[in-house]
C-alpha cells in the first residue's frame, strides 16, 4: 500500500515541520515536507492527521513483556503478544529482553526467539537484550540470584550458538571474575556490552570500556549510588562519552529531577529512552512473575515482595511525555531519545528512528496527549486506534 500522511506536525526529529506530508512507497519514506511543497501521487491512500504529532518510530532496546506475557515464557503466543502490544504504543523496533535462568532454560528461550525473529522479518522484534546471565549477585536488583552464572568464555559461547547471532546487546557486570574475557570475545562477535547490576568502580569501568563496553543499563537502578570519593558507575555514566545511557522515564526509577540533571549532562544525543516492562505493563493491578518470583502492581508499579522494583509498565509514548511534561524536554530531544538514538547503539541508523527520503516507513501518529493513534511499520499501517464513534 503507498500511503500518504497530510497535515500534521512531523517531528523528524532534530527539527519540526508544521502542517507537512509524508509520503510513504511500498516499504520506504519516498518524500517528506510542507504540504504546500509536497505533491502526493495518483492513486496513494490519502489519511488526514490534521492536529496529530508524527514521529520515527520508536525504538526499544530493553523489553521484557507486557500484556500478560514475557519473552521468556514458554507459551507460544507470547511473543506475537508482546510484539503486537508494543506495536501498539509506537515501538517498531524492539530487543526482546531475557535474564538469567538455568542453562538448558535460559538456551532453550534464545532458540525460541531466534526462531520467530528469523520466521517475522517484518515484525517489530529485531533482536534481543541480553539481561545477564553474568551480573553481581549484590545488586541483582529483580534477578534470581540462583540463576545467575559465572562468567566464561565457554558458557557465552553456548548463549551465542543458542542465539543464532541475534543478541545485539548484553548486560554484564565487568568486574566479576572472569567477565572481561566474556566482554571481549562477546564484543568480537558485534555484540553492543553495556554495564548493569554491577559494583563497578571507575578503573574498573575504564578496562570495560577498552574490552566493548559503550553502554549503560537503566542508569542509577542496580548500581552503587554516586560517591564523590568512591566513584563508580553512575559518575562514568555521566562523564565518558564513550557510553550511552539508558533511561526508564517512568518518574518512578529515576525522579523527574535527575531525569532533567541527565539530560544537562549527557545531552539528548547520549540518553536512550527504554521501558524494561515486565509483563504487567498494559495490565490491570494484582499479582505477577518474574524470574520465578512473585511481583505486585499497583499504581503502575511493579514490586518484588521485599519492595525492589521489578521492571516498569511503561512505553515510549509515555516516556516522550514525562521528559516533555516533568523533566524539561524539548519534544524533539524526547522523541530523538525514543528513536534515533536507540537505532544509532544497534547500528540501525541509516534506515531506522529518522524521518526522511529513503529510510524505513516506521512511523508513529501521536494523539495531543500522547497517546497513539497510527502505528506504521515497513510502510504498512501495523496498529490504527479504533474510533469511538
């Protein structure tokens, strides 16, 4: 289908164009700007987004589930769910998320997601987050400390072999015995390694960077708060540019304040937007799972039983918001960090989180509050709000 998107606000997103047009041809961006500049072809489908916000497709590196369901569970459905409830919300590219387990299980899940990302080219999964197995068991934060493995050249192997060459990024704590070896065989395979659970100090922080590391899991959750004599994690988050933060814009893992101070500090090319949702997000309050565990929502939160946070209920849409609405954010740096910047850590750039001639027709259609109206993904419309009419 070739499409044609008139009159809204695109947000492309270093720069806004009021009242512009979008035309998409077969899967791609064939022309993009003011509607008075922009003529549309004979015979495309013409939708009106007067009043609407269009924007690149978002894209989400770190995403455990959602609507009742995780990547790691067995049920056969589960990820087509999951994939279909963040198409939803604007996501049209995603890493599904996986933590540690026992190694026939944990094998056992990458195969399965190796096989629908391999059978789905044109879904929104476009690979996986390796959430460990290889973190500190002093903050493993939501993970089954049971679960977690020594690191070994070996084991990442077997990880890699399951994974058929789809993990794009793994979560590592560098300091523990053995990971930097894991890092560097790991990083000699493409894999992006970002720091995360971990008790890091800042040389140790130094050797990961020069072994791989460039990135950094859910800033200030699972890691030692910052200490102006025992510096660790948070503050090389801050000040290397060699590592990109990730950034659960929820207002609950990080306080809308620190959200802001990040964004002084890092920029809006050096923050990437992620939910590391859990299988609650989009789900009514009550008792959930994760890694064996019991988890309770409410108020959108998600909690283990001794009150750590288990992953979020969030989605980009909402993250553009609260950068907008609680920490400041111009809605092109909010919308950059939702898409661009998550297609730059995965190599995505050139054809992904951009609106222009000749990228990817993945697109989103915001509502003024944010909410999606239109999702397109490969130039085919992959999610539409039905009317309340």
């Amino acid at each position: 289908m070739n499409i044609a998107l008139v009159g809204g606000k695109i947000v492309t997103p270093f720069r806004v164009v009021d009242n512009g047009t979008i035309v998409i041809k077969e899967k791609k961006i064939y022309e993009l700007g003011k509607s008075s500049d922009v003529k549309i072809p004979d015979k495309f489908k013409v939708i009106d987004v007067s009043g609407k916000v269009i924007t690149p497709g978002f894209v989400d590196l770190l995403v455990h589930g959602g609507k009742g369901y995780g990547f790691a569970d067995e049920a056969e459905e589960s990820i087509g769910v999951v994939s279909e409830y963040f198409l939803s919300h604007g996501s049209t590219t995603v890493l599904a998320s996986l933590f540690a387990k026992p190694e026939e299980q944990l094998l056992n899940d990458l195969r399965r997601l190796a096989d629908y990302i391999e059978d789905h080219p044109t879904a929104n999964i476009k690979g996986i987050h390796m959430e460990g197995p290889y973190l500190n068991k002093e903050l493993k934060g939501a993970m089954n400390e049971s679960y977690l493995w020594k690191p070994t050249v070996e084991s990442f192997g077997k990880i890699w072999e399951a994974s058929r060459g789809h993990i794009k990024i793994m979560t590592i704590a560098p300091e523990i015995p053995g990971a930097i070896n894991v890092m560097r065989a790991a990083a000699n395979y493409g894999v992006v390694l970002s720091i995360g659970h971990s008790m890091a100090n800042y040389s140790e922080i130094e050797v990961a960077i020069d072994n791989g590391a460039a990135h950094v899991t859910h800033i200030f959750n699972a890691m030692r708060p910052f200490h102006h004599r025992n510096p660790g994690v948070v503050l090389s988050a801050l000040l290397r540019n060699e590592l990109k933060i990730e950034l659960i814009a929820d207002t609950l893992h990080v306080h809308p304040a620190v959200m802001e101070l990040l964004l002084k500090l890092k920029g809006s090319s050096g923050i990437v937007l992620v939910s590391d949702s859990i299988r609650a997000g989009g789900m009514h309050e009550g008792e959930y799972e994760f890694a064996d565990q019991k988890v309770f929502m409410k108020n959108h939160k998600a909690v283990l039983e001794d009150g750590t946070l288990a992953g979020s209920t969030l989605t980009l849409n909402k993250a553009i918001k609260n950068m907008v609405e609680t920490a400041n954010a111009k809605l092109t740096e909010a919308v950059r960090m939702a898409s661009l910047n998550g297609a730059k850590v995965i190599g995505m750039e050139q054809h992904k989180g951009i609106l222009a001639a000749g990228k990817d027709a993945d697109i989103v259609v915001l509502n003024d509050d944010y909410s999606v109206e239109m999702t397109i993904i490969a130039g085919k419309i992959g999610f539409q709000k039905k009317s309340s009419n």
